[in-house]
C-alpha cells in the first residue's frame, strides 16, 4: 500500500493515488503555460507545478480525476511542495473510489436521510408537501452526497443534508417556544433552503462553482427548480402557498448583499434565515476551536467577519464533542 | 360636463367623477375605522377622509375604482382636501374609461409597439429570439399598458414600453460604438428586463404592488417567466444561451441592495444595468427640472439620492423638449 | 366606575384616573411654557398639552404619575387628543395601583421565576452560579418587575424576565443538538445579560432612560455590577471564569454598532447574541402581525430594519397564539 | 537587432535596450540601498533588483528613462526576473525613441484629432467654445500623447484622447435620444473632463502621480486652467456660462468618496458622469475578457468592484473586435 | 417705539418692521402662488404665509429685505404665525439697518480684526504671507462680516472671523506642544480656510446659499481665488509653496463625503482639519448646552451625528461663560 | 561586546544577546512544530525559525525573554533572517536589562511623571481627584513603564505616560481658548482614559495583548477598577461625579466601531476623544515622515486610513524636530 501524501518527508521521492483537488492552466510571465495544482487525500492536501502543460494536459488532469502521482517532496519556508516528475489517470478498473480521497460529514448519511423523512411526515401543508417530496426525489442522488459550500462551513462529503438536517433539529426546538411559528412552512423551507447547490457546485470531490452557480445562484436556481415542479405537478401558480414557499428561499440570505432578492418578510423566512445563519456559524466557530489549543485564540474566521474565537483552559463540553474536519 | 378636480376653490361644494388612486383603511386613536383615501382625474390628485367606513366600504371604495365623489372642498395650511359627503360607484355603463383619469407616456403606444418589432428583428439568436416573441405575446396586453413604476419614473400609463424603447435606442447607439458589444443579448435583455412588472404592479391606474412583487419582486418573476417558456418551447434546460439570458434580467439591478441576486458578469449585463439606470435618472431629472423655473433648484429628487437638480437661466435644450408629465 | 380614556367619543368631556406616561416642559416659540403630556390607561394612550406651566407643575406632573385629568376630547385629522382642564395628582389613599393602567407579559410572573430557577440549578460552574444568585437576590424586586425596555420588544411589566426566559428555553433546545456548548455558561449569560437594564430604564411604569442608562449602558452597568459581586464574594480577580461571564455580557449586542464594546469571541458569547436578537426579532414580528389582517403587510417595523412583514391569508399557528400586547 | 524583453528563456543572459517604467529607492532590512526597478518594452514587463544603488543611481536611472540593461534571466516560482550586471543611460544620439517601448491606443491620434475638431464645431455656445479652443491649444502637444490613467484603464499613450473621443461618440447617441440636453454643453464637458490628467500625470511612459497630481487632483486642476483662461479671454468671472463649465468638470466623478467636490446637479454633469464611467467600465471589462479564454471567468477586476466576468462560448462579437491592449 | 416681534400675544394684531429671513415662492395645490415667509427680529423668528402673491412679489419681498409688516399673531398647536394683512418695503431713508434684526459674534469684530493681523505678522513665508494679505484685502469688507454658515454653527453676524480668530488660539497652543509642526502654513490655511464662503453665502441676514456656492463651493471657490491672486502676484504657479497652500484649502473637510476633493496629505493639513472641525463641534455642542437645563439632556444636535449631550447638574464652567447665541 | 543584531551581513555567523520580540508555536503543514521567532535589539529585529520545537521549547522561549543567539543571517529578496543554531535562555546574574533592548519615549520618564503631579493639583473636585491619586498609585509601576499600544502609535517603552502628558499639554491650550470647559474632568479623563492599558497589554518589551486585553477591552478595564475603588474609598455609587467620570472613559474611542460602548454625550468627553484622536495621529504621521525623504510621500500609513502624507522639499519645523523612534 503506497503512503498517504503528507506521510512524507521533505527531499523524499513518492508515488502516491491521489485526488486532483484544485487543477488552473496559467501562464509564466515568459508566456509558458502550466498548471498550478492541489492534490489531495484523507491525510491533506498539497501544492505542486506540472510544467509546460498544454491545453491537452488540463482537459486530462482536471479537478477531481484521480491520479497516480510521482514527484519529489520540497520544501520552503516550512510550505512543502511537490516537484512533479509524472502524472498519469488512474482508471475505473483500478478500484479506487473518490469517497477515499475526501472528509464526510460526522454523522451517517443514511441516518440523516431517516431523519429528514420524519420531518416531511410534518409537513401537513399539501402543496409544501408534495413540492419537498417531489424535488427531494429529483435530486436524491445529488442532496445526499454534495457539501454545502466550497469551503466555509459543511464543506464535507454529505455537508449539505448534514446542515439540513442539524437545522430541522433547531427549528424543532423554536417551534416549540414559538407556537405562532408554522411549523410546516419552516420545515419545507429548512429542507429546499440550499437545494440549489446541487446545480450551483460540482460535486462533493474537488468542489468548484458551477457557471449556473455564478451567474444565477442557488437561491434563484432552487426557485426555478419549485417553479417547474409546480408546473408538473399542476400546483396553481397563483397559490399563495406557492408563493410563500418560493419567498422562504429567495430571501434565506436575510441580507441583499448576500445575494437575497428580496429580505425575510414572513416570520417563518426571518427563522428559516437565522437558524441557517446559526448553523453555518456554530459549525465555523467549533471546528476552528477545535484546531486550536485551550488558553488561545483561533486563526481569523472569515466567515465570522474576521473575528478571532478563544478557547478557554477548560473546556469540557468541546473537548468531548465529536470532531467536526 | 363636471368641472376637473383641481378647478374648485376652496369652500366650493364639488360633485365630480374621479378615479380612487389610493384607499387605506385605518384606525382612528379612538379605535374608530375610516377610509383614507386619494382622488384623482387628469387635473391632478386631492386627499380626503370617508369617516366611520367598514370593511365593506374598504372592498367596495378600493384604490382603481371610478366613483362620483360629493363633498367639499376644505384647505389648511396651503393643503386643499375633500370633505366627503357621499360617494357612488360609477358603472361601467355610464361610459367613463380608465384612461380619461391617468396620465400617459409622451409618445404613441402603437408607435412604440412598432419600434419594438423592429428590434426583435436585430436579435439574430434563435433561443433569445423565440423567448422574446413568446414572452411579448403571452403579456401582449400589459406590457404595453402597464406604468414602469409606482411613483419613482416613467410611472405613466404606457411607461413600461417607452422605457423599454428609450433604452433600446440608447442601447442601439452605444452598440455602435462598441462593436465587441452582443447587441443581440442586449436587445433581448432590454425588452425582457422590467416585464416582471406585469406581475409586481397591479396596473396603469392606481398602481400598487402586488404580494407577489412585495415578495418574490420583478427580476425573479421574469426569470421564472422565461424557465416555464423554456420549458413549453422545449429549449434545452442546460442551454448556455438560456442562461445567459437569464443573468442578464437577474442583474439588471446591478446592486446588491437593490435586489439584483447577482452582479452583472457579462459586458452585456453590465451595459444593459447601465442603460436602464441612465435612462431612469434622465427621465427623472428632466420631469423635476421641467417642474423649476430657469435659474432655480428642483426640491430634492429622492431617486437621485436626494440631489437638487439645477435649471440654467438660459436652456434652451430644456425648455424647447417634450413635456413628460 | 370610570369610563376608559379611549372609550370617550370626540367632543365629549371626560374625567378619567390615568397615568402620566411622558411629560416634558417645552417652550412655545412665544417663550410661554407648557407641559406636552401623554396620559395613558389600558385602554391606550392620548396627547394633551397643559398650558401655562410652570417648573412646579413639571415636578408635580412627572411621567410616571398617577393623576384625575378632567378635559375634552378633540380630534384632529384623526388623531385625538386631550383639552386639558385640570389635572389633580391621586393619592395612595385612593386606593389606585400602577398595574391598573400598564400592560404585562403574557405569562406569569410567579410561574416565569420558577423556571429561572430550575436553569440556575444547571449552572454546574460555582463561580458563575454564585454570581448569578448574588445578582438576582440583589435586583429581585426590579428584575421580575421591569420591562426588557422602552419601546422596541418585551414593552411591558414583566417583559425583562420573560424575555430572559424565552431565551433560557431557545438555549436549552440549542445547546441539546450542539453538544459542544458549555450550557453553564450559556445560561448564566442569558439570565445576566439584560440585568443591567435595571439600572438603564426608570421602572415598568412610564419607561424612560436613567441618566445612567444613557452614559454607561446596560451592558456595562451589569459588567460593573459583576466585578462589585465578585468582590463581595472574594472572587479572585484573575480568574478566567470571572473574564468569561464578562465577556458574555459585554458581548452580547454582537456589533459594535450596537454599543457592544467587544464582539463576542467565545462560542457560548456568539450564541447568546443570536437567541437575544432572535427572541427579540420574534417578539417584535409576532406583536406586529397580531396587529395586522391575514392577507395584509404590517407598518414597517423599525426594529427589523424598516422591513413589512406579511401575514398570510391562512395562518392557523399565528392565529390561535398567546396575543403579545 | 536586439532580441526583446520577455524573449529570453530561464538562465540566459541577456542584452536589451528597455524602458526603465518604474524605480524605487528602498532600504533592505540590514540598511543597504537598492533600486527595485521594472523594465518594459513593447513584448511587456520584468522586475529586478538594482543591489548597492545610491541616490545618484536612483537620479540616473529614474522611471522614463531607457537604458541598455546587461543581465541575466532567473525565474521563481514561476516569476520570472531579471539578475542586473549592470545598467547604461542610452543618449538621444542612439536613436532610440520611447514610442518603441510603450502601447498605443487603438485608433490613430492624427485621426482622433480630427474627431474632436470636429465636435468642436458643434459647441455653439461661445463661452464654452472659446475655453475649449484656448485649452485645446495649450495642452496641445500632451493631451493627444498622454495615457488617461496610470493603470486602470486607457493606460496606454493617447489613451487620453482616445477615451475622450469614445465619450463624444457616446454623448451624441444619447443626445439624439434625449433632445432636453444641452449639446454644447455636453460636448465641452466631454473634452474638458479629463484635461487636467496632463498635469496630474507625468507621462505616456512609465507613469506616475506628479505631486500635483497627488495634492490637487485633476478635477480641481482643470477647474483652476478654466479659471486661468476665463481671466486670459477676459470672460466675466461672474457668467453663469463659465459657472456650468467648471461644475461639470468638478463633478464629473459623481461621488464624493472619488473625488468630486460636488455632486452632479446639472441633467448634463449627471450625463457626463456616467459616460465618463461607462466608457472606462466598458474598456476595463473588454480589454480583460479579451485576455480570458470563451467559457472562462476573468480575474477579478479591481476598477469593476472585484467582480469577475464571463466570456461566452459563443462570442462572435467580442472574438471580431479590435484589440485593446 | 414699535414692539418686538415675539412680544406679541396670541390673536393680537402687530405692526413691526422686521427682516425677511427666507421667502419662497410657492403653488398650494390648486395651483395659486403664495410666499411661505420667515420674519425675525432680535427677538427671534416667526412664520407667514403671503397669499395670492405673483413673481412680482416674490422679487419685492425676498429674503434680506427690511418690511413693515403688519397682520395678526395666530397660534396652532403651540406654533405661532402670523396672518399677513400687508407689507411695505422700508426704505433706507427710514434709517433702519440691517444689523439691528441680526445677531453677532459674541467678541468684537474689530478685536478679531486686530487679532488676526497679529497672527499675518507670524507667517514667515513670502508666498503663504503675500497670498493672505492679498486675499483679506480683496475680500475685507465681505470676510469681517459674514457668518460661518447658513445654520449649524457660528450663524451669526461676523461667525466667519470669530470662528477663524478661535480657531487661530487652538492652532497656537497645538503648535507649541508639536513644534515639527510648520507654523507659517498652519496659520494662512487657518485664516483662508472658510474665506470662499463669502462667495458661497449671501451674507449675514437672511444667509442662502448663492449657485455658486451650490455648484462649486467654498473649497474650491478659494482655491480658485489663490490661483487667480498667484497670477496677479506673479507668483511662479509651479512653486510647492502655492501648491502646498491650494492643498491646505482643498482638503480642510478631512472626508470625501464633505467635499473635499482631496484628503489631507500633510501633517499641517491633517492638523487645520482637526482644529476646524473641533472648533464648530464644540460651538455647536456649547451653543446646545446653554439652551438646556442642568440634569438634562439637550436635543438631537444633528451636526454632532444626532447625539444628545448631558449637562450635568453642577457646571460651574458652562454656567459662567459667555452666551454664544 | 557582541556586534548588533543588525550589524552583521549576509552570510556571516552571529552570536548575540537580544531580546525575544514574538514566538509562535506553529505546524508546518507535514504537522512538525516550529517556533516562528522575531528577535530584536536596540538596532531593529529580524526573523527566524527555530525548527523541531516542541511545547517546552514554546514555553521556555517566549515572547519577552533575553536569549543568546547563535546563528547565521541569510537573505531572500532583500529579507534577511537567521538560521538558527541555538538558543539559550540568558539569566539574571548575567546583568543584562530589558530597557537596552527596546525604544523608549522621546521624553525622559521622571520629567513626565512630575509633569502629571502638576495636573493632578489642578483637579479641583475632590472625587476626581481621589480616584485619580487612587489608581496612579495603585498601576505607578507599570502606568510608567507601558507602551501606549503594540503598533500603532507611542508603541515605546514610556509611551503611555508620555501620550498621558502631550494629551493634557494640548488640554491645557483648548481649556484656555474654552472656558466653558470644565477642567477638572477633562484632565482626569486625560489622565484615566488609557490606564486600563496596564491590563490590556502584556508590557514594554514584546508587547502582546493579554486575554483580559482581547475579551474586555482597556476601555472597560479602567471602568471596572473606577468602581472598584470608588467601592474602597467609599465615594456613593450614585455620584454624579462619579458617573461623568465612568462616561468620560468609556466614550473616549468616540466611535462604536473603536469599541466606545457609548458615544461622548458631554462636551469634556468629546474633547477627550479628539485630544486623545489627534495625538495618536500627529504621532503616527510625524514618525512616518521622519522616515521618508522631503519631496517624498510616505507608505501608507495604516493607522491614518491608509493615506500617505507628502514631505514638502523644505520643512524646517519637521527637520529640526526631535525623531520619535
């Protein structure tokens, strides 16, 4: 069995199966051209050139082939780097499964599928209903498989049902606080919210945007998907339900700067934007604590403004808690 | 015939048809309920309270009705009212059209119709092309009636489609001089960019927005119109000539906090933004400025981020154009 | 009995027993001072101007009064108000009581203490539980009496405490799925955070600002009130538990913006911003679709940003819940 | 013949006549003098360093300045550099000229020239004539040789006139759609506008802010030569003529935060603006898309707000238009 | 000896010859023209509305003028005003004077005259002193008059030399505790800083600003006079001296959103900012304070960002310096 | 006697006393730990990285420590650094000092210190003046010791007390020219503003901040130990006095964005806030052009927003100016 790629040291030659993470065909300031490349696998990632590439070269080694790699590990400045001496596809028939070569969400994928089908059991709304079931199956494969992001938070193997379903759990519990809150309208909107990132990203290996995802977004992308489901389904496209469902997942975002068209204007669209928000937070919040010593402060958490976190010296509920990446 | 509106002094009893342009039903402190409502005819628009209403009264007195209208004229402070003694529906068999209460575009409706045409020509693309006509049809009758707005700009019967033509001839003539400029994206873009109004306004006469438009808004509701278009005319869902327009109607607001879901990221995007925001603020300004006597200061244009506008002494440009309303 | 202040009808003369709930001495531009007042029962409240004050009246006729007013009601453009004749401050003798003439929290305020109790029994960390012992047995008689504040949310007898409750429950549902959480800390943050408005506002009668609340802050007014128990209780000064509840209440306004003089950088710290905000956006939402018709917007909610929130045409949960105020 | 710049491969040594287009005396942390210096020739730019300089050298081989460079070519990271053995001011006798070293606009000058005559003949006005005419004539010599910024966009030599010329075919479009606008006056705001950047700039080659340039800006700098040459023709400094001219070219950059001291308050400085930034955004995106493979985003464009564009597929109208740079 | 206008009671008719403070000409909203009239006198201010008034009127009645007016005092709400009978033009013959109805700095003007040459005396450099003496000679009649401003602070006859004179005592004392700073500069940028203001404002009764104060303000407006002054002087327009003065004056508001076209850039920039803005915040903030009550709080000061300032209750300081207003 | 760490070239082996300045235990990305070290003397600092580290080696040579060195400078692209041989911990008994390893304040500290006894006199009110004498004694030992700050500005050995003093210097002269200042409070501030800095801030040498630093903040800190020996020394803790003082402090960072909780709300707070603003940035600007040549423009100094400030050729105050760092 080869070694994993971070298992080696510094000068020492390797050949390793690894997964092409990141692959961008630049030029030199010579006008040479090569592609500025990340490799990956369960043990990290790491950078490395392949010189005098063509336009062949990046069609074939493209983000999230897997690849049999040989190279040199340097060194500098405490960054390694591989020197690549060859590069070369590894085929279907050589056994080998992307799911080697990527994190997962902490929690079994088909678990979470059980407990997102208790929640459409409450979703008692009949148009809601059917909308859910209906683009829960369209998409299945997808939802359950995608992250949630590219990198900010949930950016795992199955991120993207595992927020789902950690946000039906808090929406449960402020339901229960907040009786004026429909409880099938915030669930439908916690299940579709991010939906649209099956087209907005790639996949979960190698996770890039989508030209969809540029230039329209998965907040509009899932809107259109509930559009052309209620179209098959022969929903009344004058239904106020319809209308509500479709304003829970335009204005998610809470913010126009995120990129909501429109700002939470139902009370349940307030909760479904804040829970998500919570979600995403406590999830970037908790896994920079977790790579950091108790008595110090996190790195800057971008997606937190900036903001340094500090882990106390004792801190029993963290240090049990399962890890997240 | 009835003298106009604005014709009666002040302690004149009136009796005159007018058109309801606004009607809210309120509490008094006291817990009483009332009407408060806007009058207006081709004259202009006076205020006035129908006292002890009930909800009736609101269904029956709502904002887009003709009613004839008995009271008294009242002023304070400079600002005229109605007493209202009495009002009466008016039935459509006495004959009184819509269009005798509200102001229109400057120029022909049946001219602008044709211009349009010849522009759907120049959109050489098939996909742009086929969803442009296919759209213009299936909202033939509001496109070309329908105000551009509530109150900020071309808020007129018949604004929606000299709006669109204006911009098409600014587009036309920057196309020009812009050769790398797709004018066929751009036409398209500027016909289909504000259609969403059809859905977002509630018509030329007393315009209000609709729950829809409060809630999902016009740049969403034609991306949505143009998805199920897609979908009767069997145009390839994965189509990039779909999506590109479909970006260009989504951006078109080219702020954030406008609620444009995406910044423009096409040259045409970016030049459809710029044209319909340029021809917003002329149409703006030049309406305040024909409002100020040369060697004055408009009031302040809140559409132009509170600016005073300032009218030369001598402009003879201005003073010789078309009055806009 | 009486009749209440909203029940008279414009023109009619009234003496009511009513609570003064804002005076202030002003000038007219002529120089001559007089008292704007607003008298308020449950019933609601009413504007009057008592002319010809002077200083004495001021102090005899402070907010927070309670008062016979003898007068006429007068309308104008629909909004009443009071013609003051005479106004006589009522005696303790007379048997009146302050609740009489305010509205209180939807719950108990017996049943809410209980529950703050069972929480502070799960504050495991000693320092932590008894500095919040310490506090709430120093405030008791305020803290279960005072309103979460002036206006915004929680306006109301009691509101200080069950808005601390409300949030203790959002906590414990939260802190059951993020088992990460230290729920020692989170719920001592949530029964301190707003203790300081204790000190911040006058009482639950006739709210206003102290001259401490204005120049210190509820924030720092509890920190302060922390530090001063810490001493009392020969807490050492340098222990980090100490610094951490510090930091929670510091911390808990979540942006600058809002007069928090850090931003929260413990994990426990950003959770108790987010069930503060959210509990009061909840409220606030809640309180204004109360006061709406299904199908309707409410007023823009200043708390919210200015947004309208819309309550749908069918809305059972809403519908059937606890009214706010 | 000289092999050029960037012809030279990795290791090579190398014997060119360049353009020296920058150059900064800087300290190294031990305290020893360098020059970090950047060549160009028309194949396009390289870095290096100048070890031990002096401020003489720093004088010598100042930004504008061609010398034969002796050296050697060495590469890091994929950025090449040039190792410096030493540096030769070339004299006017050589025969060298600085047009060889720098890029052109894309329409000839002699031509560009005669453009603007000819708009000049259509300012009416004149006032405005006369000042256009006399400044036109003053700066001659460096307003159709100057670049019209340092880097953003029309950085290259007679960017200045080519970029006014663009404008002026922009502003007649508009001005045949928008007949209230004030033709002359457009037209001379157009010419005037950027005038001021012959004194803000130091040059078509290697440019760089003047102290001027950095203290005043060429907003007000312009607006000074107005009212230098208002005083020369002796046109009444009270004329409200001469009043709209330098408002427009005061306010030309439309916001307060780049720069402009007014906000535009004339329909025609509004006009003026936003053509000015049309024309600027459209040659920044363009010049960046024709660097981007079809199907490819551009970098993020500073001067564009960051945002990153996209090149159609298909894009025969950008693929036929000329190159910019 | 007529009454003073703010003497008069409720219902009592008056005749007084006061100032017109503002006068605007306006259409109520059937159409007919009125003046909307401010009067003042010593005594304060008052408001009339000038009915059935033509252009005619509007020119013979403008802001400035002295009148006689007679009518009867009204009271609204605790709003007095005035119902105009009639108004007749004072003559200069009947020896009124404009300084009568306004009020003044609270030093001397010829005190501050005499100040401000003491501090000339103190500008070493040739070019800073011949451009100050120049421009207090050109504009001396204008520049020992005028206000500091239309509104927000030193308001008041003679506001724009007592405003220079203070600010001249802080630049001193700074100017002893930072001797890197140059003296010479510091001192001319603080006497012309605001000088343009007697080519912004119309002067010290009834102050509006002029449309060159609208168009250009007083930034450049003085910026403009130093060049035109340097052209007379002969001064060499390509000295530092001259370029380091324009800068002083273009950049003294500190931030682009208040017109500066350009940030301070030099240490005595920076400074002369600071000392300009310190002066007018404490006047204004001073100016509030004398207005309000011991243990009050004073109202929204809108050019200190809305803040409200506490006068504590013993503040012997305040309560013994002089009344600015 | 050893050579300055500065003082040795490339290439050249070193062995030297300095002082650790920052060390961070850090991972290289194959998870080796390493300490990441800056070292410094009186002649400046260097970088270099101690490799194999371990959590002793982190403890053991911390920030702050007196190590002998041994080593050999390299240097990449003009950075110098030290490949590190070894490190040993240098001890008492070898009589090095702190001081000879860091700047210290231009001023000598017991000049400074009697310099604030003066002010101390001028306090009048006696709360004032108690807490005052109370917290300078109890902090003598580290108030005249600190650094103002880390980076920014008066970041030297004394800098605290020496910012203390320029600031009540500059009070002085504003009190003089505005005598409705209460003078007393003002220098209190001034003398209280930043002592919460012995807290927030680990010391003179390799300044860090410390946790309380990080979670409370120095504004908050000097309000806790206000309280505090207001509670020993038995002031009321309802005193006005004592409330203006806590403001005074707490609203001293003018901004909410600078973490004031408060904004200032009385006119000594305001002072304080831009006292406080203008030598911090005099100081900032100074000591930049102190370091760049006349004719020059600084960097961008962060701390001023950024902006560079421009060194005119002659500047005889700023030449003959005592160099701050």
């Amino acid at each position: 069995m080869y070694k994993r790629l971070l298992d080696y040291n510094d000068g020492e030659e390797l050949e390793a199966v690894v997964l092409i993470k990141n692959s961008q065909l630049r030029h030199t300031k010579k006008g040479k051209l090569y592609l500025a490349m990340t490799f990956g696998d369960a043990s990290g990632e790491i950078h490395g050139n392949f010189w005098d590439a063509n336009n062949q070269d990046a069609a074939t080694f493209s983000a999230g082939t897997i690849v049999e790699l040989d190279g040199q590990r340097e060194e500098y400045q405490g960054q390694p780097q591989i020197k690549i001496y060859g590069l070369r596809v590894v085929g279907p028939e050589e056994g080998y499964d992307l799911k080697q070569f990527i994190k997962s969400a902490p929690e079994k994928i088909s678990d979470l599928k059980e407990e997102i089908n208790q929640y459409v059991f409450e979703i008692l709304n009949p148009t809601w209903n059917r909308l859910v079931r209906f683009l829960l199956k369209k998409w299945d494969q997808r939802f359950f498989d995608y992250p949630a992001g590219k990198s900010n938070h949930h950016a795992v193997r199955g991120g993207l049902v595992y927020h789902t379903v950690s946000m039906l759990r808090d929406a449960k519990g402020l339901a229960n606080n907040y009786p004026q809150v429909d409880r099938s309208l915030l669930y439908a909107g916690c299940i579709l919210h991010d939906m649209g990132k099956v087209l907005e990203l790639t996949g979960p290996a190698a996770t890039q945007y989508t030209t969809e995802g540029n230039l329209i977004g998965h907040l509009v992308l899932i809107d259109e998907q509930i559009m052309l489901a209620a179209q098959e389904l022969k929903i009344d496209a004058e239904s106020e339900d319809l209308l509500l469902l479709r304003h829970m997942v335009l204005a998610h975002h809470g913010k126009f700067e995120y990129g909501s068209p429109k700002l939470p204007a139902l009370l349940e669209a307030e909760l479904l934007h804040r829970i998500d928000d919570l979600d995403a937070s406590i999830y970037a919040i908790t896994n920079a604590l977790q790579h950091t010593r108790p008595g110090d402060f996190t790195d800057n958490i971008m997606s937190q403004g900036g903001r340094k976190f500090y882990r106390p010296k004792v801190d029993e509920a963290l240090s049990s808690s399962r890890k997240l990446e």
